[in-house]
C-alpha cells in the first residue's frame, strides 16, 4: 500500500494530546476546540483501529461533561490527575503515555495520526516510521514545532480552517 495516498483500507490511529491543542486554541483564538471535526477528517474514511484522547483531570467544573462528550464522538478518554508538587507548581503531561500507546498499537497501523504540535514528539514519529507506520500530524501551525512538521509525512494546520476545527465565540 502506497504510503503518499489516503486509501479507504489504511488503518488508522488517532492519538489527541488535548492539553496542547486546548492551550493553543485558547492563546490563538481564544476558543475551544471542535475535536469532532479533528477525527473526522484524521480518520478521512479510512478504517479507524484506535482514537485517543490524552487528558489531565484538574477537578474544573466541565471537566465531566467534556469527557463524556469526548466518549460520544467516538474517543477513548485516558485521564490522569494533575499533580502538584511541593512549592505549588503543577504538573501534568501525557506525553510518554501517547508515545507508549502509539508504540504498542503501531502493528495494528498503517497510519499514526498525531494531533499535538510539541516537538518532544519528533523522535516518537520517527520510531512510527521506522515501524512502518505512515505519520500524520494535525495541530495549529503557529505553536507547533517546526521539526515536528517536517518530520510527519503530512502536517494539517488547523489555524487555516478555524471555522471548522474551532468551536465558541
């Protein structure tokens, strides 16, 4: 199968680091992002195996019914808890949790669709490369990595399209 081209046999992963894109939604835009829109057009009728979204539970107010809404347009939600350390600095990232997910399903892909825009994740793509795996990666082009973008076989940048992967006023 033709690693350039979209076929409707690929199968796809989907994985969401929603931290990343929430913050750079809200700095950009000052919005919310449309996460339905985003799997839609990263699965692109092709044959979805997994979609994952990578969330940190910081006890907010919505935070349920996001989650919920999350599970209705088809995500798994994986959540940790944000940790805060001794002198009040927080913390919480997911970003090893997304690369050992990727790694273990990636037999399972012909296509790892990430949607972050932090570099940590270069050499992630480049082991799903070296998998065999096609790489995608989706996220808004002025707050993501440059090397990251050329290290995916192909970037979406959502920031082009904000009526459609953005949602509020």
């Amino acid at each position: 199968m033709a690693l350039t081209q979209h076929s409707p046999a690929q199968r796809v992963g989907v994985f969401v680091d929603v931290q990343n894109m929430y913050y750079s939604a809200r700095n950009l835009f000052g919005k919310k992002v449309n996460f339905g829109n985003i799997l839609k057009d990263a699965v692109a009728e092709r044959q979805l195996v997994r979609a994952i979204t990578y969330v940190i539970k910081a006890e907010a107010e919505q935070e349920a019914s996001f989650f919920e809404a999350l599970q209705k347009i088809g995500f798994e939600v994986r959540a940790k808890n944000l940790q805060t350390f001794l002198g009040g600095a927080k913390k919480g990232d997911w970003d090893v949790g997304i690369a050992m997910d990727m790694m273990r399903i990636a037999p399972k892909l012909d296509v790892a669709v990430l949607v972050s825009g932090d570099g940590d994740f270069v050499d992630l793509l480049q082991h799903m490369k070296a998998l065999g795996c096609r790489t995608e990666v989706m996220a808004f082009g002025d707050t993501s990595s440059a090397r990251l973008r050329e290290e995916a076989h192909t970037f979406t940048d959502l920031g082009k399209s904000p009526t459609k992967y953005l949602i509020g006023k």
